[in-house]
C-alpha cells in the first residue's frame, strides 16, 4: 500500500521566517501525533520566474514574501481522512491551533493545499 500526501504552498512575509519556523514545529507535532510519518517545511531557496505561470504567480507572492512549500506523509488515506477529522475537535480544545497562542505568521487565503495519491514510490 503507498503513503498518501498532503501538499501545501504559501506565501510567507520574508520578515516571518522564525515565526513560521516556530509556528509549524508547533502544528506539525500535532500531525505526528495523529499518525503522519513525517513533514517537511521547505523555504524558497532557488525558485525561477516562469512566462505562464510558477511558484510565486501561484500564491499572488509579493516582494517581500518568500515561497514555502510543504508536505504531509501519511501511511495511508485512512490515516490521513481520520487524522483530519479528529484535528477538526483539537482545533477547539489544542493551543497548537489556538490563533492566539500561535498566530498563523501568512495570508492562509493564498494557501494552495491538497491531499495526493502517489502513483510512483521508489
């Protein structure tokens, strides 16, 4: 059976770096604790401008903004569908998600996110 993937890609205020950092080593032990296998935050650190379309243009990044892109590895969809649903009640009773206590340090309506199914694991 393959892992199943959420993907995230947001635009975070360059000025925000160690607050993101802070931000997701908070969330992201949530997500372990509910099953994932492992999380990765990735800062932009060589993306081009395309013609058409790219990173930046994606998330309506300004300029002083950086890309992050980030993703979620389940052990399966299952896992991932009742790590979600079980996250919906912590949100109310878990300070990680407390906007309060750890403010989102990004615009999250420019957040693109998804879940994935992998079709090659090597």
């Amino acid at each position: 059976m393959m892992s199943y993937i959420d993907g995230f890609v947001m635009a975070v205020p360059t000025a925000n770096k160690k607050m993101f950092i802070d931000h997701a080593n908070r969330t992201d032990s949530l997500f372990k604790e509910l099953g994932a296998l492992r999380i990765i935050e990735c800062w932009d650190d060589d993306i081009p401008n395309g013609k058409l379309t790219d990173f930046r243009k994606a998330v309506q990044a300004k300029e002083d903004e950086t890309v992050v892109f980030s993703w979620i590895e389940w052990p399966d969809k299952t896992t991932r569908d009742s790590a979600m649903s079980r996250m919906h009640d912590l949100m109310k009773t878990d300070d990680r998600f407390n906007p309060e206590k750890n403010p989102i340090p990004f615009d999250g309506k420019r957040m693109i996110y998804g879940g994935f199914a992998p079709v090659v694991e090597l």
